[in-house]
C-alpha cells in the first residue's frame, strides 16, 4: 500500500486537510501566546518544556488542550 499524495485525494479531503492544518495552527499559536505571557508560578511544570511539546508535537490539537486543561494552574 503506497500512501496518498496531495492529487490523490478528493477536493473535500483536501479542504479538510488544510482546515485542520489551520485549526491546529491557531491552538498552537494561542497555547504559546498565554504560555509567553503567563507567569512561571502559573504553569505546571516548566515553561520551556511546554513551549518545546507545544511547538514540536505534530499532536492534531491534543497537546494545546491538553496544556489549557492541565498545564495552566486556576487561581
């Protein structure tokens, strides 16, 4: 099974494909944008560590979520 290039797939998938690749820029985007903000006490863990998992993680927009659910401390 050889995998699909970009002219194999349907127009609809394509559409798909950059619409997801633009919904996890965003969440990448606004995760750093609060983490560069954010104070140090106010993360979990340190900050290079998620800026790196946030920036390097191809995560389809889990590590994002899951760095305002749990990376993120609630005053």
């Amino acid at each position: 099974m050889h995998a699909k290039r970009w002219a194999d797939l349907s127009s609809r998938q394509q559409r798909l494909v950059v619409a997801g690749a633009v919904a996890e820029s965003v969440l990448k985007a606004v995760a750093l944008a609060d983490l560069a903000r954010r104070p140090a006490s106010q993360v979990r863990g340190p900050k290079p560590l998620w800026a790196l998992a946030l920036t390097l993680l191809n995560s389809l927009g889990a590590a994002p979520i899951i760095y305002w659910l749990y990376g993120r401390k609630t005053t």
